[in-house]
C-alpha cells in the first residue's frame, strides 16, 4: 500500500483558515485522482479535524492536541517553529500510519499537487525504494500561471518518498509506538537534525540518507506542482510573472478536475520565451548543484 502524508498548521497560524481548506481539497482531490489499481491513502495530520467531505477509506485525518508554534502567521512564522511543528506532526501521523503497513511514504504539503502516475509508478518498481520529485511545474494560484522546473526537491516541500520501514527505523519510531505518543515525546525520541531537518524540510535528505547507504532516484516525469502566490505560503513567494497560463490537460494531469479552472488567457511570444528561459535557468542550475552536499 502507498501512503501520502501532509499536514495542516493549526488555525491560529493562518491568516485565512478557510483558504487553507480550499488548497487542501485540491491536494485531496489530486490525490484522490490517481491513475493505479494499488492500493493508496492520504493521512493528514491537524489540530481539529476539518468538515470536508471525503472518502473515509481513502482520506484519514489524525487529530493531534498540539499548541500553535507561536503567535506568527503563514510567513510571519519562523523557519524553527514551522519546522518543529510541522516534524512532530508528521512523526505522529507516520506512527498512526502503522495500521495501514504502507511499503512507501510520499510526504506532501498540504497545497502541492501530485501527478496521476505517482502509485501507479513507484508501486511497479518495488526494487527501487527511495525517489525525488525533479521536474515539474512552479504554479501560480492567483495569476494561473506556470513555469518549468527543475531539481523541485531545492524548494519544494512535496518532495520525496521514502520506503515506510526503512524510514521509520532511521526515525527510531518502529518500537512500539502508538498514536497516543506525545509531543514531548517525540521530541525526546527523534533525533533533532532529523525532526528538523528530515520531517520538518526538504534540502538535506541526499547527502543524510547517502551516509547511510541510501540514494534516491528521480520520478522520470514531471511529478508535482508546487502552488506558490496562495496569501498562506510559509516562503511568501508569488512565483513571479513569467509563466505561461496554465490549460485544462495540466489540470487534468495533476487530479485537478473541479473548483479550479484553466487560464482563459493565451500565450504570447514573450511570455513563451520568458518561461523557456526560466526554464532553461531552472535546468542549468540544477545541473551545477552538489548533490552530495549539506544542503541541496
């Protein structure tokens, strides 16, 4: 079985709790919309469980009595507090997963969507245990919009999965946990770097999991969107102006088939060759980037 998990931050730290429920039924229904005859679920991890209607087979909310991480607001909030609060959530929802027996965990931000052959992919190669999300779009929910990326994993939260045992050994969460496991002892039980840095980020994995022995393949295809320009992104970034508008096909690619529509704009010569050389930057840079490094 596949497990997506993502989490939602608590409803103190956003600045709109009901635009952060609008994104998260297009990651759902993104999920939802695989194209696999595997088996699959998504866990999300939140403070109070939200009123949406989802298949309860399929979708699993696990309810944590977690404080906000501060007064701050979406990108008011610091990086710290974003990160341990996002990897002690994650650590609870990993160790509610066990009744599933998942083999592999994809984990995603709660406003990312994911392509339609992700299970169907990764479930058909079993040998391979670990990959990374490489290409794929940088969109622009408000301009609808979007650019070609590359090496996603640099920026993006919804970025790689990992084989469920092996990755719940290296946490130290495969004893005999359960879903009452606290906060604290999380927190005591993890080791920091990971808690932070593993479950709580995304620009450290390679080289961590490369001392260990692992290394991680990429999706050989455009694999997630990275949703920027939502009024709730931590980054605060917009994804700038020089995207292409964005069509029904990569809509339907990603699940993304109802309460979000295509550009009714059309392409230009300049925006074309503004989004081809983004594009172009985007793949140069990640070819110049040290995989093997601290921090990708």
């Amino acid at each position: 079985m596949f497990l997506f998990i993502t989490t939602i931050r608590h409803p103190s730290n956003a600045k709109n709790f009901d635009t952060i429920l609008a994104l998260l039924n297009h990651t759902i229904d993104s999920v939802m919309n695989q194209k696999t005859s595997f088996d699959f679920k998504l866990v999300i991890v939140c403070n109070e469980k939200p009123a949406l209607d989802v298949d309860p087979d399929k979708v699993h909310f696990h309810v944590v009595d977690f404080p906000p991480p501060g007064k701050e607001k979406a990108s008011e909030q610091t990086l710290y507090n974003m990160q341990l609060d996002k990897g002690t959530k994650l650590a609870s929802g990993l160790i509610y997963a066990k009744q599933f027996n998942p083999k592999s965990v994809f984990i995603i931000d709660a406003d990312d969507w994911i392509s339609n052959k992700i299970v169907e992919h990764v479930m058909s190669n079993d040998q391979q245990k670990f990959w990374y999300a490489d290409t794929g779009y940088l969109l622009n929910y408000s301009d609808k919009t979007y650019i070609r990326k590359y090496g996603l994993c640099r920026y993006c939260g919804t970025a790689f999965i990992y084989d469920y045992k092996l990755f719940m050994d290296m946490l130290k969460l495969s004893s005999e946990n359960n879903v009452n496991f606290t906060r604290e002892q999380i927190i005591e039980t993890v080791d920091e770097f990971e808690l932070l840095n593993i479950l709580g980020n995304h620009r450290y994995q390679f080289a961590h999991f490369a001392k260990q022995g692992v290394t991680f393949s990429p999706l050989p295809f455009k694999s997630i969107c990275w949703i920027l320009n939502t009024g709730e992104n931590h980054s605060g970034k917009n994804g700038g102006d020089s995207g292409l508008p964005v069509t029904q096909s990569l809509l339907e690619s990603f699940g993304i088939i109802q309460d979000y529509s295509p550009s009714t704009q059309s392409a230009t010569l300049k925006t074309r060759i503004q989004e081809w050389h983004a594009k172009l930057v985007s793949y140069l840079g990640w070819i110049r980037t040290d995989k093997a490094a601290h921090k990708v």
